[in-house]
C-alpha cells in the first residue's frame, strides 16, 4: 500500500512543473509588433512606479532585478514574445499582469524594455 500511495504521489507531482511556453509564429509576430510601438511617457513611468517597482527594485519575492544584465540575460534570450506572455499570465510569485491592471500591451513592452535596461 505504502509503494501505490508513493506512486500516486509521485504521478501527481510530476503535473507541478511548469509547462514549457509555446507561441505561434503570429503571436510572436504580433507581440514584436506591440514592442516596436512601445514608448516611455511620464503616464507609463507612473505606472512602473506604483507596479513594477514594488519587486524590481529590490528584487523582492525573487523578482530580477531592474537592469541586473545578469539575471536579465537568459530571460532575454527567450525572446519578447515569452517576457511578455510571462507578464500578461504571471510567472513563479509574479501576478498575472504584474499588478499593472490598466497597462496596455505597448505599456508592457515599455516596462519590459525598461526593467531589462533597454533605453529607447
């Protein structure tokens, strides 16, 4: 009994990883899209320092901080497309939406290319 208990446990567990993110090659194309309108106004910096900040700049909860090249690089390689799926949806202690409940798609880029030290 102990051997089939440990089994089911084992079995359920395996479902806790995170999927792998998969996007099509629109959705990719359409969330660069999104990225080549972002632009910084003093309305989207309001908006990084009432959501973003609260973990980026101290990298609260785990959150990278903001322009650490080092944590930002292997996030950077996997692309816009997945940095901005992983905002609008949450990732590990992240909200979905990154606590950002009036951001527009351009404004997420701008956040995004501003917490990775992208300058524009």
């Amino acid at each position: 009994m102990k051997l089939l208990t440990s089994l089911v446990l084992v079995v359920a567990l395996s479902g806790c990883s995170e999927p792998e993110l998969t996007l099509s090659d629109s959705e990719i194309s359409s969330i660069e899209k999104v990225f080549s309108a972002a632009e910084q106004s003093p309305e989207v910096m309001e908006k990084w320092a009432r959501s973003c900040a609260l973990c980026h700049v101290n990298g609260e909860g785990g959150a990278p901080k903001m322009s650490d090249s080092g944590a930002w690089k292997p996030r950077i390689a996997q692309g816009n497309a997945i940095l901005y799926t992983h905002t609008l949806e949450g990732l590990n202690r992240m909200p979905p939406l990154g606590y950002c409940m009036d951001c527009s798609g351009e404004d997420y880029a701008t956040l995004i290319n501003l917490l990775v030290g992208r300058t524009q």
